[in-house]
C-alpha cells in the first residue's frame, strides 16, 4: 500500500529500523504500561514500523496484529522478530482494510502526525470501530516539533485529539508529556490513553 509523503520510509527502512530498535518497547512506553490489559487479549498495532512495539507485546502474551503500510518495513519487522507470532497486514489509515473485529488494545506509536485533519476525523472514527466495548483502550503517541526532511508531518494538538476522541465515545484516562527517547533535542512527544466507556 502507497502512503503518499512516506517514500522516506521505505528507501531507508534498514536504517530507521535499527533506529527504532535500538529504544526498549518499556521505555517508550513506560507510562503506558499500567494499563496494558490482561495476557490473551486482542491488540492491534497500528503503523508497526519495525515490529518492535508488536513483538514486545507478543512477548507479554498477547494476540498482536501490525499493520505497517511500508513493504520494506514489514520485510524487516518479518525478519527480525521471526518468532514473535505476530500477524502482519499491509494496510494504512485511515481506513485501516483488512482488518476485522475488535481489539482490547490499539496502539498508534508515532503514527497519527502523517494525517492531515480530513483524514483524522475519519481514522477516529475507525478507531472507534476496532476498540472493543466497554473498557477498551486506545493509546496514540503525538511528536512535536520540526519534520525530518521529506516526510508529510502534520503538528496535531493533544487537544484536539482528545476533544475528536470524546466525539467518538473515547475518554481521555491518561496524559503525559515525555521527552524524545531517540535523543532529538528539538522532538517531544504526548502520549494519550483513551478508554470506551459505555
């Protein structure tokens, strides 16, 4: 699947998976933790990248989909969590084809600053679709700060994440503010945990 301004992605994707791989899945997402579900449960990881995220939460026990539009990213992520038992779709947001059901967990690491504000409300509301009912969580990870070169990067407001999720039956349950874990001066990051409530 073509994601229009991720070209980057595919052309160096050796590169910034060995980037990615080089941060602990804990340390991304330390403050995310408490409120992982139960081993067993469904997760969907949603622009998977180099698998990392997927394979970590493989490793709790858990049912992991990745979906990573990249097909030189999902040839990686193959290769270097062979094991993990994770199941790999080519697919992208906002529609997110080729998936069905729904899932405890959906994760969106890094991936929701590439939708430009058509494309949010739309993925919101697929979002809805895929989380389970009640108690079901969302996690989406918002980067701050300048784009690198060549990639179509939009600035999105933790704000108004929060307030598209609220129209979509997702409740904020968590907010933290946390620095760039690749080291990048100029990046900081929020990470929003979303809940289905009702």
């Amino acid at each position: 699947m073509r994601v229009v301004g991720q070209e980057e992605y595919g052309v160096r994707a050796g590169e910034l998976a060995r980037a990615y791989e080089g941060v602990r899945f804990e340390d991304v997402h330390r403050e995310v933790l408490p409120h992982l579900p139960p081993p067993g449960a469904r997760v969907l990881d949603l622009g998977a990248g180099s698998g990392r995220d997927a394979a970590a939460l493989a490793g709790r026990g858990y049912r992991v989909v990745a979906v990573e539009p990249t097909d030189a990213l999902r040839d990686v992520g193959r290769e270097l969590h062979p094991e993990s038992g994770v199941q790999w779709v080519d697919a992208a947001l906002p529609e997110v084809g080729g998936v069905s059901g729904v899932f405890d967990l959906v994760l969106l690491s890094a991936v929701w600053m590439h939708l430009d504000e058509g494309e949010r409300r739309t993925g919101m509301a697929r979002l809805r679709e895929l989380v389970a009912a009640p108690g079901g969580k969302v996690v989406i990870t918002l980067r701050h700060g300048p784009p690198p070169e060549g990639r179509r990067m939009f600035d999105v407001p933790a704000d108004e994440t929060i307030a598209l999720a609220q129209e979509h039956g997702l409740v904020l349950v968590q907010r933290s503010g946390n620095p760039d874990r690749m080291g990048r001066p100029l990046v900081h990051w929020d990470a929003l945990v979303f809940e289905v409530v009702g």
